[in-house]
C-alpha cells in the first residue's frame, strides 16, 4: 500500500488511511480494512532497511522482463526539502548565547521558586512548568551541539585542542541532521542532496543515495560502489554521464579502474554556440594534455555530444516526473538514515510505474 501510494503521489500516512475510505484502489489493496496513520508510519520507519533489498528484486524482475539492462547511465543530484523549517536553524555561536540566557533565566526563576513564600509571583506564570521548560531548552540545544561536533556534554575535557564547529555554522533544531541548501531558481532551503544514477535505455533508477553535502564531487565513487554491489545479471555499465559538478581526476579514474568510461563535463557548456563548433570534430589532442583537457576533448566530439546529450534526456527528467507529477517535493522523515531509505521507497515506486508505462509501449 505505501509502494502503491508513492507511486501515486500520496505520501503522507493520513493520507493513506483516508484514501482505504475513499479510492476504490486502496480499498482493493487493503482488502477492505483501514489500517490507521500511525500504524502505517510504524511499518514505514521499521522497514526502511527492507527496502535495499526489495529496490535490487524489482531491478531483477525487470531484467527478466527485458525492460532494462545496464549500459549507459546518467548521474545527478536534486535538492529535496527536510522535513523542518529553515527558520529553526540557528548558528554554533547563537545557541552557546542563548544557552547563556537561558541558565541566567532558569536561576533567576529558581530564585522566585525558593522565595516564593516572601514574595508575589507574577499574575500568570506556573513557577515549576516554566523552570521545567527553561531547563530543558539548554538541554536539547546541548545534545543538538554535541550530535554536530562529536563531542559528549560534560566529562573532561580533551587533552589536545580539537577543532570543533565554527560559530557560523548552521544546526538545525528540528531535523540535526539536514542542511541549508541553495535550490534551484535561487534561495535556499533547509535540505538533503538526494542522488540517483539512471539507466538511459530505461529510465529506471539504478542506484541511489542521499547525503548532507550541497555539491555531487564526492557523490561519485559512492553511487559507482553502489552500482558495483548489483547481481552480475543487470549487466555492466559501460558509460557514465554527469555534469560537472561530479568531475574530478577521482571521479574519473574510479570509473576507468572500474571498467567504465567517464563522460563528466569540466566546465559548463556555452549557449548557442556556433554552427561549425557543434558539428566539427575538434582539433587532435596534443600529447601533453592533462586529464581535465582529455576529458573536456573527448566531450566536444561528435560522439561525445551525442553521447552526453543523453544525460539531460534521462536522469533530469525523472527528477522533474518524481517532483511535480508525483509531488514528492519534501521528506516525511527526519534524520539522513530515515530519508535515504524514503528516497529508497520514492525511486522504487517511481521503477514500478516507469515498467508498466515500458511494458504497456
């Protein structure tokens, strides 16, 4: 029922239960019972880790369909929103000054408490609830902190000086784990960097992944040990295409050590370039080049830019059909282990409608 709801554009696990009430399909799924939302959410985050598993078989029963065999695939990544507010980031810096008036706050309010029996209290406040609220803020901040920096609250302190978070940097209250990211058409939002490597003859997603980082330059050799843990029956990638934000000499050699050649563009491509620069060969790559220069000679060649042509054709467009047709736009989860296995669902889900659609062509 959840697959079914992803794929259909219903995220949410209230939304799910209504739908047991309302759509005949979600009836038929159901057979006639209405599991409650949180019920739904339970399953949802204690079977995230079966969803790893359940992603590589629906790969496979698409190999055996003839849907899908790996060759050419496109690399990217989108920002998707966390599940939090950027407004509930606060800096390293404010939070040790709001610490600070917080405790100042909390003693002066346990000086009210214990003369309390002297003097009045002020009209309204609940002296024991307010000091409780007060003294767990600092608390919460505190665990937030160390998260961040790695270091436990308290204890002795370590010997050597260690470099901890700067004050500017950014800690987010609700989802710790998420970051402001710049996002598409400008701005930022608080986020994670959500990858999917795609296979161009199918446009079924191959392997995936989501990290904290806002660029993809050290994105690359994990998606490519990814690909590299698939059964030996999907087949072997043979190309890679990526923009340039995934280029670099690492990037490039851990694809060519691993069999497969990189097409991942160095620098951004003119607009409108001219007629006989689009459709000549280039002149021959002197002996000295260096592999920035190879890389950026092999794409201005014709079969380079037909080849790498592809990579907007494929993996954009899955990203665009998974954001504005199915709406997932946001996280439900918090926390990057709980979003990676939710992005898990949303690409498995996004497989299964793409293998009908093949299927039915």
């Amino acid at each position: 029922m959840l697959v079914y709801g992803y794929a259909n554009g219903v995220f949410s696990s209230r939304k799910i239960e209504r739908a047991t009430y309302d759509s005949v399909a979600f009836r038929f799924i159901a057979a006639g019972t209405h599991p409650d939302h949180d019920t739904l959410a339970t399953f949802r985050r204690r079977f995230l880790d079966e969803l790893a598993g359940l992603f590589v078989q629906v790969l496979e029963m698409a190999r055996e369909m003839k849907l899908m065999k790996l060759g050419t695939i496109s690399l990217d990544g989108t920002k998707v929103k966390a599940n939090a507010s950027r407004h509930s980031a606060l800096s390293h810096g404010h939070i040790e000054q709001l610490e600070t008036q917080l405790k100042a706050e909390a003693d002066s309010l346990l000086a009210q408490a214990e003369q309390a029996d002297q003097s009045a209290v002020p009209d309204g406040m609940n002296l024991p609830a307010e000091i409780t609220r007060r003294q767990a803020r600092p608390a919460a901040m505190a665990a937030a902190k160390a998260k961040e920096s790695g270091k436990k609250p308290g204890g002795k302190p370590p010997k050597p000086p260690t470099a901890g978070p700067k004050a500017q940097d950014q800690l987010n209250l609700t989802d710790e784990e998420s970051r402001i990211m710049p996002v598409a058409g400008g701005g930022f939002e608080q986020a994670y960097n959500a990858q999917a490597a795609v296979d161009t003859g199918s446009l079924l997603v191959v392997a995936l992944g989501v990290t904290q980082a806002c660029n993809d330059k050290e994105q690359g050799v994990p998606m490519l040990e990814q690909l590299a843990t698939l059964p030996k029956s999907l087949g072997q990638a043979k190309q890679l295409l990526a923009d340039t934000g995934f280029y670099s000499a690492r990037n490039a050699g851990a694809c060519e050590a691993r069999g497969i050649d990189p097409f991942i563009a160095v620098k951004r491509d003119e607009h409108h370039p001219a007629p006989h620069e689009r459709f000549t060969e280039p002149a021959a790559l002197a002996a000295e080049a260096t592999p920035a220069q190879a890389m950026a000679h092999k794409l201005k060649t014709n079969a380079g830019r037909a080849l790498y042509a592809l990579r907007k054709q494929t993996v954009e467009p899955v990203f665009g059909i998974i954001k504005s047709v199915l709406g997932f736009r946001q996280f439900s989860l918090r926390g990057l282990k709980k979003v990676t296995g939710e992005w898990t669902l949303v690409c498995l889900a996004w497989n299964l409608k793409r293998m009908a659609v093949v299927r039915l062509a």
